[in-house]
C-alpha cells in the first residue's frame, strides 16, 4: 500500500486512499493500523499523531469523505490541520481549487490559497459546527451548567477562567500568562481530563493555553484528546481564535485575518461571529507533502516496517524555511 507523511504547523499524519484497495479494511482494522503506525517509538519512521483516512464521499457533493483516527486508536470529529493536507490531496488529484469535504460532523468548504511562502502549499478550510451546549461537549461541570464561558472550575482548584467549546471537537480554553503557557499545567490539566474516569469530562476533551501577543495576534498551545501535546491542533487554534473574539474583543477582532502561532509554526485564522450562534471559523495554513511511503499491508498491521521505502518530496525544507523566518521576524 502507498501512504504520504503530512503536516499542517508540524502536527503530523500518515495518509491514506482507501480507494487503492479492492477490498475494504474494516473499522478495526483501520484503528489497529493507526496505532501500530503512529507509535512515536517502534512505529513507522518517527511515527505520527494520527491517521487520515479517505474515502468517497458517502453522498453526492463532496469530493471525498475524511476519517481521523488518533494515535492511540480513537476517531476524532474532526481535524482543521488534517483536513488541509486531506484538501490538498484531494484538489490535486481531481484538478480542483474549491470544493468540499465530507466529515463526520458536516461537508466543510476548503479552497487552495497563495502560498504562506515560497514552496510551502497553503489551503484554508472551514471549521464548523460550532456550539457552547454542555451536552455537545459531553460536559459536566459547575452543578450542571449549559455553558461554560469564562468561569472557574471548582474540581480543578485553579485560578484560570474557562471557556468550553465544540468546533465539533470539544475544546476547553483558557488564557494565560507566558510563563504558564511555556509550563506543564496544561499537561497535568490534560493529563487529568482525559483519563477516562474524571467526572467533567468523561470523554475526554483537548485543553488549550492562549496568550494575546498583540492585535490580532495569539499563541496557542494544546494538549489533545488522543494523543497528548501536538505542535498544533487545527480545531484548537480555531477554538481559541473564536474564543478571542468573544472575549476580547478589543484586542482580537471579527472577520478579521488573525496571526495563529503554535510550537509547529503558524497559520492564520478568521472568526466569523454571529449573533444567531451560527459561528465559523476559516483555518488558513500549510498543507506539506513530506515523504511517500510504500510498504505491505499485513506487515503494518503487525508493526513489521522492515521493508518499508520512504521516499522524501523535500517540502519539509521549504517549511523549515518558512518556519526560520518566522523565528526571525
């Protein structure tokens, strides 16, 4: 079987055409074939955070159906930078700039963009459904409450402020200073939500520091449901950008080009708040090719890579550029 090795601001993926198999792998398989591949020690090459699956489209529009399946084996609603490599796949092998995508929540909008900078491919994608229900997010927090919008939460004894949203991945919010934000609360915090037996969320759920840099600046840093700390996490930067918005508004505006920086680099963001609660995000940012791979399908499913070929595209290059000029500037 063929994959590609992808990133969207180094969060990275092995992706793959279900299309090139006569017979199609079962739900199983497919999630025994993410974890034995996506292992950071002893999978295939460096490993990865996650599986990108495509599909056809289970009905007419689309131009494709994207699945996403984490490193530990669980299938996410979503992902914004996953869904950029995904679109990108997908425009260049029906000759298309626009189209959509079908994921498990809705048929996104993606387009292909001037490119970020020289060599580094550039799509922007729409991230969507959103909503603030405690129910959506499988959230039990504060005596039941239906929103959590910039509050404390008692359990977690912690001086931070929250904001819970699902973009339809569940995300949880808060802004912080930079030495907090460059600090292993949030991994604590993360390591806590998403054990499986908390009571606020049982589920799980990512957790994201933001600091304000400036207007119409953030950083964003996230520890995902799934998978851990991630260079970046498409959903969370849009969960944060929206949640700017929102509360401070002075600083981060709507319908406006916002500056996302993450560990892996940068994207940007545009928030488009209405007062009938029908919010989308449009998620701006690389889409790069790094490697090809070629190996059997059995071997992988018994994480045997032995014989795998890895193939470079040398776009990674063209990023790390981009990337130190970033660093510089």
């Amino acid at each position: 079987m063929k994959l590609l090795k992808v990133h969207g601001s180094e969060n990275d993926f092995y992706m793959l055409d279900a299309k090139q198999f006569e017979q199609g792998l079962t739900d199983q398989q497919i999630k025994q074939l993410a974890v034995k591949i996506c292992k950071r020690n002893g999978g295939l090459g460096d490993g990865a955070d996650g599986l990108l699956w495509i599909d056809r489209a289970s009905h007419q529009g689309p131009l494709g159906k994207m699945r996403v399946i984490n490193a530990d084996g669980s299938e996410a609603s979503m992902c914004g930078n996953g869904l950029r490599s995904v679109s990108r796949y997908l425009a260049e092998q029906n000759q298309e700039s626009a189209f959509s995508v079908e994921t498990m929540e809705a048929d996104l909008p993606v387009a292909k963009m001037k490119d970020l900078a020289t060599g580094v491919s550039t799509y922007q994608v729409q991230i969507a459904p959103v909503s603030f229900k405690a129910a959506d997010l499988k959230m039990h927090v504060n005596n039941e409450s239906e929103t959590l919008v910039d509050q404390q939460i008692k359990e977690l004894d912690s001086d931070l402020s929250f904001t819970a949203v699902a973009v339809p991945n569940p995300h949880l919010i808060a802004f912080v200073d930079e030495a907090t934000i460059n600090g292993d609360q949030l991994g604590e915090l993360g390591r806590y939500l998403n054990n499986g037996v908390n009571p606020i969320f049982p589920d799980g759920v990512n957790v994201s520091f933001v600091l304000i840099q400036g207007a119409n600046q953030i950083f964003v840093r996230t520890f995902e449901r799934g998978v851990g700390y991630t260079n970046a996490c498409g959903t969370g930067m849009s969960a944060a950008s929206l949640v700017s918005v929102l509360l401070h508004g002075d600083q981060i505006a709507n319908n406006t080009d916002i500056i996302v920086r993450n560990p892996g680099g940068m994207v940007k963001t545009n928030v488009h708040h209405q007062d009938t609660g029908a919010d989308t995000i449009d998620l701006i940012g690389n889409a790069t090719f790094v490697s090809t791979v070629e190996l059997d399908l059995d071997d992988a499913l018994a994480g045997n890579f032995a014989q795998a070929k890895f193939n470079e595209t040398g776009e990674q290059v063209n990023y790390e550029k981009f990337i130190s000029n970033l660093q510089l500037n």
